[in-house]
C-alpha cells in the first residue's frame, strides 16, 4: 500500500513489540488490545508536526500485536506514534521517550533498531556485599559512570541504578493496546539515553560491580498487566544487560506483596537468575538468591 510523500507498506512478522530496523525499511509492532482501527503516526523530530499516517493492517499475531513495515524510511528523520480508534498513544514498548507539545500526553517516541545481543554473564546471581545506590539526576550517565572509582575504593560489591526507567518519572496516560508506557525505556537527558544507560551498565560490569535495578516504579502496575511487566524485566536483563532487580518493601502497596512476588516468580529467568530485595541495614546487598526467596 502507499501513503503519503511516496511511503510504502506492507504488514510485519510481530517478532517483538516496538520497532526493528530492516534492510529496507522500519517494522512498527504494536499491542492492538481491544483496538478496532490503528494507524501508525510519523512526526518531525524536531517540530513534532505530523508527516504522514499509515494504517496497520489488522491482521493478529501472537500476543494480540499488530505489525507494519514502512518501506525507503530513514529511522534518523522521523519519530512516531500511534492512532488507536481515534485517539493518539505513545508506543508501550517505546526504548526512548522524548517530549514534545504536539505529541499523545506530550511525548513522541524514537525509532530503535530493536533486540541487542545480550551482554555476556547478565542476569548471573548478585554478590552478597556492601551496595550503593545511585540516582540518575542532572548529570545523566556519565556523572554515574565518574563515581566508579568510588565505589570501587569503598568496597562496593554491587550498584543500585534508581531513577532508571521513564515511568519513574512522569505517570504517563495508557499507550497502545492499553498498556503501561515507559517500562522499557530509560530515562535521562539526551536524545539518545538508552544507549548511555547500556554504556554506563557496560562499564560498572566491567569494573567488576554488580548491577541493580531499582523497580520501586513497577509496583504501581495494575495486577493484570504483571505479564508485560515480566516482558519489561527481562528486556532489562537481556538487552540492558542488569544483574539483579532491587524493590523495596516499602515501594509496594498494602495487599500487593503476594501479588508482585508472583510476577517474578512466574518467569523462569527472573525467578531463576534475578536477585530480588532491599538493602539490609548494614548497608549489604541482602539479594543473593532466586527473586521470591
């Protein structure tokens, strides 16, 4: 099918949700949910107008995805978002969120090229020890990349990443099919924060430091959305490449605790692979077994 300014598409595979680069185009998947009409939004990256929309054909795949490949398009010169029954979202499975006034809740989406190899050794059990907690602030990345030799002349066995994820920071309104936004993106300054978070991840393991996320965000996820939440974490540990996942008891509301210990203990690499828990007081990890112990 054609659309405007001489685009061409043709339906996806829906291997994974979000966006693939391809040979000769983008693969755009997408969660319908109980969506009877969806079109695929391309915006100015810089002034947030909108270019073109393209239909995605309905034709279901596993997991209720819709897919769209949109032939000849540069991935630098366009962002996107969705159409679904007449109302703009942002792409649940977005890698990268960046602001703009024209956009669905004030936001647009960045094309990503999709799954990376994973980082070798990621998601191994954390060590027990002492633990440090750094929070992304002004500074982004590199200000938490520059505390490495710190951490490392104290001791520190394993660093806890907060303010990590997009939805730590901003409640974002429902995107596509439904679905919670900004689980899969990082956070932080730039056009480009997911790449220096896979950087800064790269260089704490590197230095022979563990590496934590925290979650604290997640617990506000509502209870039948827990398995795209567990398609979240394990992004994080394949693709991020994240050792261990950190949730406070105190992150999760009152009548959660059994609800959100499931989630993890349902999957077998978060169950299995991932460390799960707060730090104890005497400042050590406390997170060296299975998630649920």
């Amino acid at each position: 099918m054609a659309g405007e300014e001489g685009l061409r598409s043709r339906p996806g595979i829906a291997s994974f949700g979000g966006t693939r680069l391809l040979a000769g185009g983008v693969e755009f998947t997408v969660p319908a949910g109980v969506a009877r009409q969806t079109s695929l939004v391309l915006v100015d990256p810089d002034e947030g107008r909108w270019l073109t929309e393209v239909p995605v054909p309905d034709v279901g795949h596993d997991g209720g995805l819709l897919s769209v490949v949109v032939l000849g398009l540069d991935p630098d010169l366009v962002d996107y978002h969705y159409v679904q029954d007449g109302r703009a979202v942002l792409d649940p499975y977005a890698r990268v969120l960046l602001r703009s006034l024209n956009g669905p809740d004030g936001w647009r989406c960045r094309i990503t090229p999709g799954r990376a190899p994973a980082l070798p050794g990621a998601g191994a059990l954390v060590p027990d020890g002492p633990v440090a907690t750094a929070a992304l602030g002004a500074g982004g990345y590199r200000a938490l990349a520059d505390r490495i030799p710190e951490f490392l002349r104290d001791g520190v066995r394993a660093v806890v990443l907060a303010g990590v994820l997009a939805i730590d920071h901003h409640h974002f309104a429902p995107g596509a099919g439904g679905l919670p936004v900004g689980l899969f993106a990082a956070a932080g300054p730039g056009n480009r924060p997911d790449g220096e978070c896979r950087a800064l991840i790269r260089h704490l393991r590197d230095a022979g430091l563990a590496v934590l996320l925290d979650i604290s965000s997640v617990a506000r996820i509502a209870e039948g959305d827990g398995w795209f939440l567990r398609e979240a974490l394990r992004w994080w540990v394949h693709d991020y490449g994240v050792d261990g996942l950190q949730l406070p008891d105190s992150a999760v509301p009152a009548g959660r605790e059994r609800d959100m210990a499931e989630v993890l203990r349902s999957d077998r690499l978060l169950a299995d692979r991932m460390s799960l828990g707060a730090p104890r007081d005497d400042g050590r990890t406390g997170a060296t077994g299975p998630a649920g112990r």
